[in-house]
C-alpha cells in the first residue's frame, strides 16, 4: 500500500468518526435534558404561635368572669343591701376575690368606689354576693364589677339605675329641742328622697318678708313615713331675736320641693 493510498484510508476513518460523532452527540444532550432535574430540598417553617405570658392568660381567664345580675333592695330606699350574682364558666378556680360596689357622680359623671365584699371563686360555679350601700346625693347609677385578688384593675362589670322619683312632701310641724330646730317631714309618696337638701330662714314680724338663712343641712326623706331632721342652730337667739322661722326643702337641681312657716312664739 502506497503512501497516498495510506493518507486516504486516514481522511475516510476520521470522516467515519466525526460522522458517527454528530449522531451520538444530539442524542445524548437531549437524553440530558429529559431527565428530571434533582430538586434540592425546601426547609419549610411553620407559623410561629404567640404563647401568651402569664399575665395575658390570667387578663384572658379573669375577663370569662361576668356580673350577671345585680339588685338593691329595698328599692325605693336611701341605703339598704346590694346583691349581686358573679359567675365563672371556666374548669380554672379563679380564688379571692372582690365584688367592688359603686355609684355615679351627677356633676362629673365619675365612678365613685365604695367598699369592696371578699369571696372565693371556684371553677364552673356561681356565687351570690352581697353588700351594704348609701346612696349618695343625686347619684343616678350604681354597679358592681368583679376584681381578682392581687389584680390592679376591675373586669366584668353591671350598672343598674337606681329607682328615683320626685317625692310628695308635707313639713307638719317644728319642735325646740335643745341646740337642734327638729322638722317633721312627712312623704306621702311611694318614693323616698335622697339626698335632700334643707335650708332654714328667719325673720321678725316686723318685716315677714325679710327672711334670711339661718341654718341647713341634707336629709334623706323616705317612703311613706315621717322623718325627723335636726338642724343645729342657736335656739336661745333664735327664740329672743326672731319671730318666724321658714323652712324649704330642695332636690336635684335646687327645684323646691316644700316650703313651710312657722311662728317661733
């Protein structure tokens, strides 16, 4: 075999091979590319859950407490016994406690505490509470709210209005009786009068008209009775000076309720 015939069979081999190269390498590229690529692992994080503190889980098991009802008696009354029923619905004891009684001031609209009833509070039970009040002048409402133990603020709490009416008065008579001018003050009404206000006037028969004030006081009138109010003053210049003595009643708002005159002598 010649030279040239060698270099020739050289040229077809390598012509063969890069031929069979050009199928080969398509062939395995697309091979390549339909195999699924691995997929690299995903670290998933659940939410986080707020796990409250021990402050916000006693805040959240004290507010399941309720005030469910609350009574005075006697209702047409100026002071009494309150009642109030205070529930705990949950399986926790909640403990010492306190029902904390108040009433709402006619000018400012302000809560104003009273004294507070100690009870203990187990699981799933419903406790009567029970407490004295005084009604204070022209209060108009009056609440019980529910505090824990060791707790710096109230929950759940029920306002009740209290029962009021203008009452009907009548001033029967008047009595000297040592340092005191004691006024019969007589309810016709159904409704008593608290808070009451009684101002006292002078005068001399010379001048009846003149009358100016001596003493006053507040009283609480109640239902369907007599009440006796004792208003302090000088009696022995009251009876040597003055000749007449004037007494008026007033409620909410200064209205005048009574008036009434009386000779000292």
């Amino acid at each position: 075999m010649n030279e040239h015939t060698v270099r020739l069979f050289g040229k077809y081999i390598s012509f063969l091979i890069t031929l069979c190269m050009a199928f080969l390498l398509p062939s395995s590229l697309f091979a390549q590319s339909s195999m699924p690529s691995p997929k690299l692992p995903r670290t998933v994080q659940s939410p986080t859950k707020a796990v409250p503190d021990r402050q916000q889980a006693l805040s959240m098991r004290y507010q399941a407490v309720k005030v469910e009802a609350v009574q005075l008696w006697p209702a047409s009354a100026c002071e009494g016994r309150w009642q109030a029923r205070i529930s705990n619905p949950q399986d926790v004891a909640i403990g010492k406690s306190y029902a904390v009684a108040y009433q709402r001031g006619p000018v400012s609209g302000d809560w104003v505490e009273g004294p507070a009833v100690e009870f203990t509070l187990d699981k799933n039970q419903k406790v009567t509470v029970q407490g004295e009040w005084h009604q204070l002048i022209y209060t108009r409402e009056f609440k019980v709210a529910f505090k824990p133990a060791g707790a710096r603020q109230t929950y759940h709490e029920k306002i009740i209005p209290f029962t009021r009416g203008a009452p009907a008065l009548v001033i029967d008579r008047i009595e000297f009786r040592g340092e005191h001018v004691a006024a019969h003050i007589r309810n016709t009404s159904s409704m008593a009068g608290c808070g009451l206000y009684i101002q006292m006037f002078k005068a001399k028969n010379s001048n009846p008209g003149a009358f100016i004030p001596a003493a006053n006081r507040n009283v609480h009138v109640l239902a369907d009775t007599t009440t006796i109010c004792d208003i302090r003053t000088n009696i022995e210049s009251l009876k040597s000076e003055w000749d007449l003595v004037k007494l008026v009643v007033y409620g909410e708002n200064d209205v005048r309720l009574v008036e009434q005159v009386f000779p000292i002598r």
